[in-house]
C-alpha cells in the first residue's frame, strides 16, 4: 500500500497543491469580499481572457443608498417600461403618496398629462446620450400639479437599460419668482402712475411712494409724515391721516373725495383722493394706500367751459331776444308808420301836390319790404329751432307730393312739369324738410328761363346720408356765385325782376346743417341748377 | 240794439301806444261807435281800474281791449284778474298784437281772451277792429236787452 502510496504520492502531491491553491484563492475571494463590505473597495477588478471586468457587491451600495435616502431631491428609478423599481422617501413626499405605494408604480402615473411629450423626449435623450433634464409638472394622488426640474440618467446594469430620475421640487423657487416679480411689478406701477400713490403706515408715515407722488408735493416724501407732505382740505376740513385711518377702522372707503392743497407759491391744486386699507391676515390695519389725482388743470378747464357755456348761453338768449325784437317791436313802429302814412295819403290827397302822392306810395312800400325783411329774418332765427313731438322721422315722398301741390297755380301757369323718383325716409322734422322743399322747387319755378320748367327730384344713399337732388332746366347760377347764394339777404338779381329778400337758401342752409348735412349747387349760367343736400337716413327704414 | 245805446257804453283800452289808441279811435269812428274809452297805458294801470270795479268805484266797462306788450304788468296778467272778477269776469275781452305766432294766439285763448287781433299793417285791415267790437257788443248787450 505505501509503495501503493509512493507510486501515487506525486498525483497526490500535485492535488493538494490545487487545493492550497484554492484555499489561498479562496482567502482572497473572501478578503476582497470582506474590504468591498466594510467600504475599503469599491469593486474588484478581474483581468479575464476578454479583458478586464469589474465587479461590485451588494454590500459597495450602501454609502450611496444612505444618500439617496438622505438626499433632498426625489428619485426613483424606472426600468424600461417606465416601472418604477425604486423610490426615496422625498419622491413619495413630492407627490404625496406613501412611500410604499410608489415602487412598482407606473411613472407616468404622477407626470402632469399634459407634460407626457416633453418626458418622453428627456428619456430619449437621456438613452441617446446618457443624460438630460428639464422642467416640468408632476401630479401628486390628489391631481395637484407640482413644477419640477427632472434630471434622467441611464443606468446600463448589467445589460439591462435602467432610468434614474432626479427631480427637483421647483414650488418654492416659483413662489420667489412670483414675489420677485409681483414686487418688480407694484414697483413698476409706483413709478410709471400718473396718480400720486403713497402707502401710509398707521402713524402717518409714508413707506411707499410713486414718482409722482414726489412730483406733487416737490419733494422727497419717503419717510416723511404723510399730513406735512400733503396738507389736504375737503370742504373746508382738514383731511389728515388722523380722518383717513379712523374711516379705514371704521370699513368706510375714502373715493374720489374732492379735495384742496394750498402750496406756498405755487398755488392750490385741486385732487382727487382715494384710500383703500392694508389690513394683515389677522385683520390688524397696517396702513393704507392713498391715490391722489391732480384734477387742477381739469377743473380749470371745466370751468372755462363752464363759463364758455355760460357766455354761449347768454348769447343765445341775447340772440332770442332779438328775434322777440325783430317779431314785435321792430315792427310795430314800422307796422304804425305804414298805417299813418296810408292814413295821410288817403285823407290828405286833395291837399297835397300831385307828386307827394308818389313818394308817400314810396315810403309806404318801403316800410312793408322792411316789414318783410323782418318776417324774414325772424324766420331764418327760428328756421331750425326743433318743434316739439317725437323722434323726427318724416317720409319724403309725401312731404314732396305736398309741397309740390301748393305750387299748383304756378305749375300751370307756366306749364312747368315735376317728376319725383321714389324718395327716402328721413331722420328729420316734416316742418324742416317741408321748407327745404318749398324753398329749392319754389327757386326752380321762379328763376325759369324761356322753357317751361322742368324740375326732378332724385334721391341716392351713400354712407347712411340720402343726397337729394332738385335739378331744373332755369336760368342757372354763375359758378362765381355758387357758396355766396347760401348766405343771408343774398340776392343775384337787382330791381324787381326776380322777387324775393335773399333768405330761402340761408333758410335751407341752416337747417341741412342742424341735421349734420350740407348742401350744395352744381350749375353753369343758363344750363340749369342742380341743388343737392345731404340729410340722414332714418335708421331702420323698410324701404 | 240800437246804434245809440251802444254809444253810452265804455270800453277799457289797455295801450301803451299813443299812436294805436290814435287807430283803435279811429277804428271805433269808421264803424260809427263813440263809445266812451278809458285808457291805461300799462297794466298796473288797468288792473288798478279794475280792483276799483270790483269795489264798486268805477263803472265797469262793457269790454276790453289789451295789448299784450303793455309795461309792468303785460297784458295776460290784466286778462287773468278780469277773469277772477266774481261780478264782471264774463266781460269780453280782444287781445291786440303786432305779433301773430301761432305760441300768442293760443296762449291768449287758454287765458280766455274772446278774440285775438293782429294789428295789420294797412289802413283798411285796422279797421277791421271797429266791427269786431261792434259783433261783440251786440252779442253781448243785444241778448241783455
């Protein structure tokens, strides 16, 4: 058996050499193992036959599991499918979930529907080139949406292309944002107000104010006490800060109260002040604002016109008290001087040489033109006076079809014809429509050259005006002429050729322009007049 | 009625115008009518004449005539207080103008004139005046006779 033993010794010698082999492979393994668990290394690199590879320990995690457990951020990580495998106590807090509930969620759980793409597209990136991030929204359990910053790595384990996902709790830093802003804003609003706006705190004190505020009292007025900067006086009672802040106690609002502020050398201005209170949460007034608006120039400007207005309406007045003047005691006398000089004529005849007779006919008629002037320009003041009764609304046909029949007589006599198109309804009074009418085809019968008249009325609409034209084939108006034959006494033709005082197209005039509209003449001497004028359409109107 | 009992009447002109009462008489005499006239040229005047009516003073007068456009009180106003007379209120009344607005017209009417006159500016229309008033009169004291 020994020489057995002998002849196998170099075999035996030879396994047991593999296995002191092994055992000091074995020591190693397990030292390596130990120093990768107690932190001393963090992986164990192995040259192998396809190069060398690295190998980590459960155990190599720990430090870093205790950060990304202590870390302020949420993070979970998510296999491919978007699964979460892993999540830390702050993710779960972020979205208000237990924290148990959240591994082997699905992610897209708690995205914001709206923000899927834009996740989607980080996950992407992050696949494509190991890292990416952005913001956007997270929705926690109760479908509150939280703004955060994502941040996605790739985690290629083992083949296997795990996400890890970062996120950011943005709320607060938007809430600074928002405060920045809000303050950037009110800051904003203080220097660009054209309002004096002075926050007061409740001794008086102004803590905030806007440019013009400075601008007003013609000083800084930071710090200053707000009743030293502003002394104010509404109805003759001083309106101090004292006044102010009892009405904001009391929830009575201070708005548009109208008030003085005499300043040395400048003068009084006039404002405008509002005060609205600043109260805490807890209801305590800490102050308020007050808004004072400069209306100096404006009350100035009122009361020029107020005063333009009274000029305006004395004389009007003045103007009616010479139209009672020309009705009544312009005439009388005239009316008396007609009467006694027809009274001498007629009882004095015989007595009186043959050619007095002439000129007492001459006085005689000069007092009844007078008279007639008179009437005349009575009629031209009170030609677009508005008579009383509803809204004007006046169909034009019928008051042309009247018109036209009162000139009967002279229509025949002179054998003139007068075609009328259909015409409009018209926003305007029957009385001013009908003189317009009168005067214009009244024109056309009279300045008639050696043709009978022929006289048509047309109507066209353009721009919510009607234009009415009353065109003859008369005797024409020299274009010399055309704007002088609207004005008053305006008469072309001298001795008694053509009667009349010249008042009819000044009438005419002065009511077309009462109404907003114009009128005009297009004509040449001897080819005929066409008059136009314009007048608003009546709204509605079923034609 | 006769012409002549007409002529013991009296009528209460009320005018400013020397010269219209010159024509109103003149008017009265083309129509034959000499009455007696009063005249009150404002009328403060002629409602004073009339408070002494009403008092039993004065006679009163058969009828009016008024201008509208006497001074103090103007015309409407002595129509008014003849209207409130309890014993002559009924007395009629022809308002006079030279002024002819249609706004007068109706205003006089409403206060109870019994006519309105235009004063025209012609010999002939004037008189006119003196027929209205005889119409008036004749109604009045024909049917009281």
């Amino acid at each position: 058996m020994t020489q057995a033993s002998d002849r196998q010794n170099p075999l035996l010698a030879a396994e047991q050499h593999k296995i002191g082999d092994l055992l000091s492979r074995l020591w190693e393994a397990e030292e390596t193992i130990r120093a990768i668990y107690s932190g001393e290394a963090d992986a164990v690199v192995v040259n192998s036959p396809s190069g060398p590879r690295v190998y980590t320990l459960e155990g190599a995690d720990h430090p870093f599991r205790v950060m990304v457990e202590q870390m302020h951020e949420g993070t979970v990580t998510l296999d491919s499918n978007r699964l979460i495998l892993y999540s830390n106590p702050q993710f779960a807090a972020l979205i208000s979930a237990a924290a148990e509930s959240v591994a082997g969620s699905d992610f897209d759980r708690f995205l914001a529907p709206a923000d899927a793409s834009l996740f989607a597209g980080l996950i992407e990136a992050a696949v494509a080139g190991g890292h990416s991030s952005g913001e956007l929204h997270l929705c926690d359990v109760n479908a509150a949406t939280i703004p955060v910053r994502l941040s996605v790595n790739l985690l290629d384990v083992a083949g296997m292309q795990n996400l890890c996902v970062i996120a950011s709790d943005l709320r607060e830093q938007r809430r600074n944002e928002a405060i920045l802003k809000e303050g950037r804003l009110s800051r904003l609003i203080l220097e660009q107000a054209a309002e004096a706006i002075v926050v007061i705190d409740p001794r008086g004190l102004i803590v905030r104010r806007s440019e013009s505020a400075n601008l007003l009292a013609r000083k800084p007025v930071l710090m200053e006490l707000f009743d030293a900067a502003f002394p104010l006086t509404a109805a003759g009672i001083r309106l101090d800060t004292d006044r102010i802040l009892a009405a904001m106690r009391a929830g009575e609002k201070i708005t548009g109260v109208e008030a003085q502020m005499a300043r040395s050398g400048v003068g009084t201005f006039a404002l405008l002040v509002s005060a609205s209170p600043l109260s805490s949460d807890g209801n305590e007034l800490l102050g308020c604002v007050i808004t004072l608006t400069d209306i100096t120039e404006r009350k100035r400007a009122e009361e020029a016109l107020a005063t333009q207005a009274d000029q305006l309406a004395r004389s009007n007045s003045d103007l009616q008290q010479f139209a009672y003047s020309a009705s009544h005691d312009l005439r009388e006398p005239l009316r008396q001087l007609a009467v006694f000089t027809e009274l001498l004529q007629t009882r004095y005849q015989d007595k009186l040489a043959a050619e007095a007779g002439l000129l007492i006919e001459h006085a005689v008629s000069s007092a009844h033109r007078m008279e007639g002037l008179i009437k005349d320009l009575l009629a031209y003041t009170q030609a677009a006076d508005a008579p009383q009764g509803p809204e004007a609304c006046t169909d034009a046909n019928e008051v042309c079809r009247k018109t036209v029949a009162t000139f009967e007589t002279k229509i025949a006599q002179s054998g003139a014809s007068v075609d009328c198109d259909p015409l409009p309804l018209l926003a305007v009074h029957e009385v001013h429509l009908t003189q317009l009418f009168q005067n214009l085809i009244g024109n056309a019968l009279k300045y008639c050259g050696q043709e009978p008249p022929r006289i048509h009325i047309s109507a066209q609409r353009n721009d919510g005006l009607w234009k009415i034209t009353v065109a003859d084939n008369g005797i024409g108006i020299d274009p010399a002429y055309k704007n002088q034959v609207f004005g008053i006494f305006q008469r072309l033709h001298g001795g008694g050729k053509y009667s009349g005082s010249g008042i009819g197209l000044a009438i005419c005039q002065k009511i077309v322009q009462r109404y907003g509209g114009r009128i005009w003449v297009e004509s040449e001497l001897g080819r005929g007049s066409r008059f136009m004028f314009t007048l608003p359409e009546k709204k509605n109107e079923t034609r | 009625m006769k012409r002549d009992s007409l002529e013991q009447l009296s009528l209460l002109v009320v005018e400013d115008s020397p010269a219209d009462v010159f024509l109103v008489r003149e008017a009265l005499k083309e129509e034959g009518l000499s009455c007696h006239l009063k005249i009150a040229d404002d009328g403060e005047k002629a409602i004073h004449i009339l408070d002494g009516v009403d008092a039993g003073d004065q006679d009163a007068p058969s009828l009016l005539l008024v201008d509208l456009n006497v001074p103090r009180q103007n015309g409407e106003h002595v129509l008014k207080r003849l209207r409130r007379s309890p014993r002559y209120g009924k007395t009629p009344v022809v308002m006079m103008s030279t002024s002819d607005t249609a706004v007068e017209r109706k205003r006089a009417f409403e206060l109870g004139a019994t006519e309105y006159f235009c004063k025209p500016s012609t010999v002939a229309e004037f008189m006119q005046l003196g027929k209205l008033v005889r119409n008036l009169l004749e109604a009045r004291h024909g049917t009281a006779a």
